[in-house]
C-alpha cells in the first residue's frame, strides 16, 4: 500500500503533539503570570488526556497500522474511520475538560475513546493474526494491546468512584496510577519495543540480530506486578511489597538483555539509520535505562519517600517517559519508515531544536526535582522552563512546515 495515506496520518498525530506543546505552554505562562480565565487544573486533565489520547495513541496507531499494511491487505476506509473516531474523541476532550473538568461532555468524549481504542485493538489483533509478520513483532503488538485494554479499567473505575462521590483520596490516585502503568509500561513501551523489533526483524544479514523470547516473557510478566512499584505511597501488604521488587529486579535483567540485543545489531544500525534517528533512538535509550533503574530504585524506602512526595520528581518521570522515551521512539520510527519527511532544511532544523527543547526541558524538572528534597527553590526555573516550552513549540512548527512544503511540491 502506498505511503501517502499514513503520511497524512503521521501529519496529523504530530500536529496534535504541536497543540499538546501550545497547551504546555499556556500551563507554563500561567504558573509565571497570572491568567484569571484559566483553570490550572482542568487545563491540565485537558493536557493530560490530549498527551494520551491525540498525540501518543493517535502516533502509535498509524504506525502499527503500517507495518501490519506491509504484511497483509488491509482495509483502510476501516482504519480511516478509526483513525477519525479518534480524533474526535481527543478533541472533544481538548475542548470540554479546561471549561468544565470531568463531567457529562468530558466523560462523554473519555468514554468515546476508550471505545475507539477497543475497536481498534479488534481490528489490529484480527490483521495482525493473519499478517506474515515476525513473531518477535507481533507478540509486542498484541500485549500491547492488552495493556490497552487494562488501562482503561482504570479510567472506569475512577469514573465510578467519582459518580458515586467516593472520598477515598488513596483510591482514587490509585485508580489514575493503575491507568498510567498500564499505558506508560504496557500500551507505549511494548508498542514502540515492536516497531524497533519490526526494524532489526528485517537485518536478517545481521548474524544474531533477533531477540530472544526470554527477553519478551520478563517484561509482558513483570509489567503486571510492577504495577505495585506504582502504590508503594500508599499501606499495602508486604506480599505486594515484594511482588513490585521481583519485578522491578526482572527488568533489570530484561534491560541486560536489550543491551545484549542492541549491542549485537549495532553495527545494522550504524549503517541503515539516518542521524537524526540515531540521535533520537540513542536519547529514548537513555531514557529507557534511567525509567528502568528509577523504577528498581524506588524500592527502597527512603527513595520511594522521595519519589512520591515530591510533585516536581514525579512531573519530571512522567515527562522523562513520555517525551525522552515514547516521543523520541515513535519520532524516529516514523523518520526511519519515510512517514514523517526530513529532505527539508526548515524540517531538520526544527527537529533539532525540539530536541534541544526537550533536553532543556528535562534537565530542569531534574534540577527542580532535586532542589525541592532540600526544601530549595532555583530561582528563575519557572521561566526556563516556559523558554523551553517554547523551543519545544517552535520546533515542532517548523517540522510541520516541512512536512506541508513536501506535500504542496515546493
């Protein structure tokens, strides 16, 4: 199938992590100068979800879809309306939770896309069981959308707690964590480890290039017990205690083995990616090894203290995850497969400068981060940050109009 429709896919998903930027923006401006007419945290639900929703989920997506395409004839006008049914569920929640927060419209478009992602999990699953793909890849596919699925119970389950006015604050912000695991360490890592196992499945020359199942096993069944590494605030028994610490443990070991992958396709590497996605896949992997020994560490309690009672360490995790590892993965994915266009000047430069956004970025939610367990502030942070939301905006922009002037012809 020709590329030209997931293009306009991958035009679109990172259109939508263009607005994600503008709104953190605004939530950054907001925390400098006072804004009267916005709501700092509905914003930020509308932020959140958007993140989810519009930018990661809509990314992975179209490149799933893509790879299963290059196996099996699918239907696309399927896809399409799916893709479509997406968006309008992430803009609908765009547009309903910074006025109103979580009632009946915003829910409405939160349950819209939960039912957009269960669609899409049988019409993927269906094709991908039929699809001549590498079982390496296919088996990250399909648990991926298993944690899909687990995810959402989750978001139910906060719903219910909400409709019935439950005051439990512990279950409540364990609802929302369960939803967060199950995304961050289940639907993201195993979607974007299955586009990088779909990329070394084709380096058969490469003597070694596979991976092994073993290393597939540790983290599909670790990622269910470290879902406690993500409760340890609160009073749970010691037998999930020590569930989450076998698990944080086993994805070491699973770390080791990915080195040990990497490390044998390094040279397939070097000669068939392009610079910027080495420098985008060689970030993800930083990030990747520093989520996994965060997470082993927060075992410990006087770490896990640290980790969890500060607001500034946990906003840097999330953002490390979400943007040094999952946007970096699917950023260079969609680079490697041609779906997003670098033969502009304006569309490398403006990837460089995202980049150099989110390095900045990360680099002061760590310095906030630390400052704030000495009861410190670093004066200035604020604004620095703000800055790097708009480096980040502005790279993204320029991308974008790289991406327009190659389907215009100009």
């Amino acid at each position: 199938m020709e590329q030209k429709p997931f293009r306009r896919w991958a035009f679109f998903s990172v259109l939508n992590l263009l607005i994600l930027s503008t709104v953190g923006m605004l939530l950054r401006y907001k925390i400098i100068l006072p804004l009267p007419w916005v709501n700092q945290k509905n914003l930020l639900h509308a932020h959140s979800h958007f993140a989810f929703s519009g930018w990661v989920s809509m990314a992975l997506f179209t490149g799933i879809v893509w790879v299963i395409s290059k196996h099996f004839e699918i239907s696309f006008k399927k896809y399409n309306r799916l893709f479509w049914l997406g968006q309008a569920a992430s803009f609908g929640m765009l547009f309903t939770f910074p006025f109103m927060g979580y009632k009946l419209p915003s829910i409405a478009f939160s349950t819209l896309s939960v039912i957009f992602s269960y669609l899409f999990v049988y019409r993927a699953w269906k094709d991908i069981s039929f699809a001549s793909l590498p079982l390496q890849v296919s088996n990250w596919f399909k648990a991926a959308f298993v944690f899909l699925v687990i995810s959402s119970f989750g978001t139910f389950y906060l719903a219910y707690l909400m409709s019935t006015a439950h005051h439990n604050q512990e279950w409540y912000i364990g609802s929302v964590y369960f939803f967060l695991h199950f995304q961050y360490n289940g639907w993201f890592l195993f979607s974007i480890i299955g586009f990088f196992m779909y990329f070394i499945a084709g380096m058969t020359y490469q003597k070694g290039c596979f991976a092994r199942p073993l290393l597939f096993r540790i983290f599909f069944w670790s990622a269910f017990p470290a879902f406690f590494l993500s409760a340890l605030w609160m009073n749970i028994p010691d037998w999930m205690y020590w569930l989450g610490v076998t698990a944080g443990l086993a994805q070491l070991v699973g770390l080791v083995l990915f080195g040990q992958l990497i490390r044998r396709c390094v040279k397939g590497v070097q000669d068939n990616v392009p610079v910027f996605v080495k420098w985008l896949w060689g970030f993800a992997a930083l990030a990747f090894v520093l989520k996994i020994l965060m997470q082993a560490l927060s075992v410990i309690p006087s770490i896990s203290h640290f980790a969890f009672g500060y607001r500034p360490i946990v906003i840097g995790y999330l953002h490390l995850v979400l943007l040094g590892l999952v946007t970096f993965s699917i950023l260079g994915f969609l680079v490697q497969q041609q779906l997003l266009n670098l033969s502009r000047t304006v569309s490398r430069r403006g990837l460089a400068l995202f980049i150099t956004g989110v390095i900045l970025n990360e680099t002061l939610l760590m310095i906030q981060g630390i400052w704030s367990i000495r009861y410190e502030t670093v004066p200035y942070t604020s604004q620095a940050l703000f800055v790097a939301a708009i480096v980040m905006f502005l790279g993204l922009l320029q991308l974008l109009v790289g991406q327009k002037l190659n389907r215009e012809g100009r």
